[in-house]
C-alpha cells in the first residue's frame, strides 16, 4: 500500500501539472496581445499624422488658389494704392504659407518617427510570436510526457492494487482524495500526519500491524 501511495502522489503531482498548462499558454497568449495593442496604437498614431499632413497640404492649396484669385484681380487695378493693398495682402497669404510648409517639414519628420516606431513594433511582435510559439510547443512536449508518465503509471497502479482487501483499498482512498497521505509512519508516538501525539495503544496496535490502525486526530492510516 505504501507503493501504491507514492504511484497516487506522482500521478496526482502529474495531474497537478497537467491541469496547469492550460493557464500557463493563456498567459503567453495573453503577452502576445500586449505586442498586438502597441502595434496597432503606433499604426494609428501613424495614420493620424498622416491625417494630419492631408489636412496641412490642404491648407496650402487653399492659399494658393487665394493668391491666383488675388494675381488675377490684381490686373484689373486701376490705382497704384489700391495695387499696392493687393501687394501687401498677397503677401500675408504667402507668409502664411510659409510657415504651413515649415509645420509641413517638421510633420515630414515625425511622419518619419512613427513609421520607424511601426516598424519597431512590427518585428518586435514578430519576435515575440516565435517565442511564444517556441514555448507552446515546450509546454505541449511536456503535456505528451506527461502523458506517457500517466499512462505507464496507470499500469503499474493496476498492479499495486492486486491483492489489497477491498475494505482497505477504499478507505486507503477516501482518505487520499482528501489528504495529502493517507498512510503516514507514527515518529516518536507523533502521527507524521497531522503531528499529533497518538495514544499509546494505538502506537501499539500501529505496531503490530494485524489490523488497519487510524489516527484518533486526522483518520490516517498509521504504521
Ligand atoms: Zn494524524
């Protein structure tokens, strides 16, 4: 029974381990996603200042078009004052215009920026997807181990378990379910169990061993 117990143990360990996996490649997944949502916000900041650039050019052609407006009603002058008004007003508007282009440049230059940020973003996630992949496919390999183990152990508890009285073998059980162990050695007249003192007839009895012996304190089974 006490080989059967450690075959219990490690195939509940196994168990264990089994069942953890699952929330273990969650994670990663869920590392992945981080990647996902900064390249996508750096794909969008790009779109913005592209946005932005449209809106600027736009801008410009608008006071281009105003300027032609003015040249052509320029030629319709009479006065040399009246000419000069549209001098001075043509000039605003280029003015203007200039200092859109510079904004345009320095746009040029961000524009720039975020693209590198896009690409930066880009083969970082890349990377990522193939470390995330590399550790799924760990984290599956361990799961087929796992497997194997399981399975053998299966085969070697089918063994154990020939010739222990039925009696036993279901208590032995009903106490693991719930137990770390179920069979703990009596040390020093303390259950190894739940530590403590066992009366002496029982240490006793544990001694001899003729019958199944529990614990006054926890019901496990004492050797
Ligand atoms: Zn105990």
């Amino acid at each position: 029974m006490l080989a059967l117990q450690e075959t219990d143990c490690r195939i509940r360990e196994l168990e264990r381990m089994k069942s953890d996996i699952p929330a273990r490649q969650g994670k990663e997944t869920l590392r992945l996603d981080e990647h996902k949502k900064k390249l996508a916000q750096s794909e969008d900041a790009l779109k913005h200042k592209h946005a932005a650039a449209r809106e600027l050019d736009v801008e410009v052609q608008a006071r281009r078009e105003k300027i032609r407006k003015l040249r052509t009603q320029q030629f319709e002058i009479k006065t040399n004052k009246e000419f000069k008004v549209f001098e001075e007003e043509i000039a605003t508007v280029n003015e203007q215009i200039n200092g859109l282009e510079d904004r345009e440049l320095v746009l040029m230059q961000e524009i720039e920026d975020a693209r590198a940020a896009v690409e930066r973003s880009r083969s970082e996630l890349k990377k990522q997807e193939a470390d995330v992949q590399a550790d799924i496919e760990v984290w599956n390999g361990k799961l087929a181990e796992i497997g194997k183990e399981l399975a053998s152990l299966a085969g070697r508890r089918a063994e154990q378990v020939v010739g222990i009285d039925a009696g036993r073998l279901s208590a032995y059980e009903t106490i693991f379910t719930r137990r770390d162990r179920a069979i703990v050695p009596v040390v020093d007249g303390v259950c190894s169990g739940c530590h403590m003192n066992v009366p002496r007839f029982i240490v006793h009895d544990a001694r001899k061993q003729a019958e199944m012996v529990r614990c006054t304190y926890c019901g496990r089974l004492l050797y």
